[in-house]
C-alpha cells in the first residue's frame, strides 16, 4: 500500500475510535437516557393522539445502549462515510428513535414537540428526511432485505463501517424477511447485526396465536446465523452482546432480545391494545412518574 493511503488509512481509523468513544460509561447514564426516550414517546404519542406507545416502550433499553455506546456516529456530520448504519424495520416505533436521535444531538429536542402534528418535522412512521435516520419505514419485511444491501455494498468499498437492523417478531412472518436472512448467511455477511424486539406480542395478537416463531434461535442457527438470546431490559447483557461482533467470524449475528411490550407503564405491559394505544390524558402523568421510577 502507498505510503499516503496507509497514513489516510491510519487517520481514518483513529477518527473512528475517537468518534466510538464519546461515550456512556455506567448502568447510570443508560437509565436516565432511557428514561428520557420512554417519557419522551410519552408525550409525544398522547400530544399527536398517535399508536404504536407499546412498541417504543420495548425497544427502548436497546436503543438506549446502541446510541450510547456502541453505534460509530457523528450528530455534527450525519452523512459521515464511515458511520455505522442501523434501519428501524418496525417504522411504527420510529418516535423511540426520533427521542434517542434528538438526546444524542442529531436535532433539536424542540421537533420532538412536532411528532404526527400537522405541518411537524416528525412523520408518524420513520423518516429518511430526518437527520441520523438511514431509511424511511412502514411496511414490515422491508428494513432487513435493505439492511443486507448496504452489507454487501460495505464489502464491495472495503469499508469497516457496521450495518445493525432493529426487527419486531412480526417482521419475521414476512418471506422478504427469511430470503433476506437466507442470502446474508450465503455471503456470510459477519458486518451484520439484527436486533429482534421479541416481546412477542404483534398488532393483533400474540405470537402463539399468530405464527409461532419458537424455537427462534435455533430456527436462525439453522439458517446459518450466528444467534445469541438476552434479556432486551438488561444493559449489562445488551452492551456485552453487542461489544464482540460479530458472534461468529464469517456469520451474521442476531441478537434475539426478550422484552415486554409497554416496558415501564402498568397498565398496558404485555397487553395486545397497547400495539395501538397512547397514553390518555388522564392517566399521562401517573405513566410519566411510573417510567421515571425504572431509573
């Protein structure tokens, strides 16, 4: 290698790390940011009357540990080449990710006062338009298939950067979903990591009266993926999980998180309403403080 690409390369890798470690450093940092996502989804689905609070509630821990800690980004350069790419496939929690966006910089925490309001920055569904938002999505089965394209163009530019994919269980009853997770394991697409929110309750109901996925992990293993199965509300099991990709050399890594759907609020854990519900106007404040006590 010339002299000149080996030091550029060398920069580009020391840029890298020093960007990965403007970081959180305890169980602390993790609540209060957690904390802060939930009571931000909160108040933004109660204002816009909007769904889908259960979903957010669930995913927050996860999100919580991926933007503090392990996700290679820049909030002052979102377009940054050697970024780490993560894609919200269950689009409908995309609130969770505006409120982690917004604490971490990308935006001003004002927007979030704008989720599903007429004329707002922040559309009801996630958004490409967004800053630190990769790719707008709705439909389920989508966000995995483009996940692995971006993995596959990553090892074309021989480029480090990492491609993570944050799922629903209702996700995995799409075909597009298994050809996806079909084709990474024939390229042996190991820069990749799917997070699936396994709180196993759907739209309409729960897994078991749906499509029974069990056993998941080793229907995954079976594919050709490396899988490890966690605890989705531990951030000491979450950021270990995440800290040796990928689980296995030359397979793609799925982090199978079990969580529970409404995480946090009483009176809509595990429910199948909460898929759809928001918080009433009556109830917002006790659902507030009842989050604020998991920190």
């Amino acid at each position: 290698m010339p002299l000149n690409r080996l030091v550029g390369w060398i920069n580009m890798k020391v840029e890298s790390q020093l960007k990965r470690g403007i970081n959180m450093g305890n169980s602390k940092d993790y609540k209060a940011l957690a904390v802060k996502i939930r009571q931000h989804c909160i108040r933004m689905t109660n204002r816009g009357k909007s769904g889908h609070v259960g979903s957010m509630l669930s995913m927050a821990d996860i999100l919580t540990v991926l933007y503090g800690k392990i996700l290679n980004v820049d909030p002052e350069n979102p377009e940054w080449q050697e970024r780490d790419r993560f894609i919200l496939s269950k689009g409908h929690g995309g609130a969770a990710v505006y409120a982690a966006l917004a604490e971490k910089g990308f935006f001003p925490t004002e927007w979030l006062d704008t989720y599903y309001m007429d004329n707002g920055k922040l559309s009801g569904h996630i958004s490409h338009h967004i800053p630190g938002v990769e790719f707008s999505t709705g439909s389920l089965g989508h966000g995995l298939p483009v996940a692995v394209g971006m993995a596959v163009a990553a090892r074309y530019a021989k480029s480090g950067y990492r491609i993570f994919c944050m799922m629903s269980d209702g996700d995995c009853n799409e075909g597009s979903t298994w050809e996806a997770i079909m084709f990474a394991a024939q390229h042996r697409l190991d820069n990749l990591t799917v997070i699936i929110d396994y709180n196993r309750i759907q739209a309409l109901g729960h897994m078991e009266d749906v499509i029974e996925m069990e056993p998941f992990g080793k229907k995954l293993e079976d594919f050709g993926w490396a899988v490890k199965e966690i605890d989705g509300h531990n951030y000491d099991q979450i950021e270990e999980s995440m800290r040796g990709l990928p689980l296995i050399k030359n397979k793609p890594s799925c982090i199978l998180a079990r969580t529970v759907k409404g995480k946090g609020v009483s009176s809509i854990e595990n429910t199948v309403s909460c898929h759809y519900k928001y918080i009433s106007d009556d109830k917002l404040d006790e659902a507030l403080r009842e989050v604020g006590k998991l920190q």
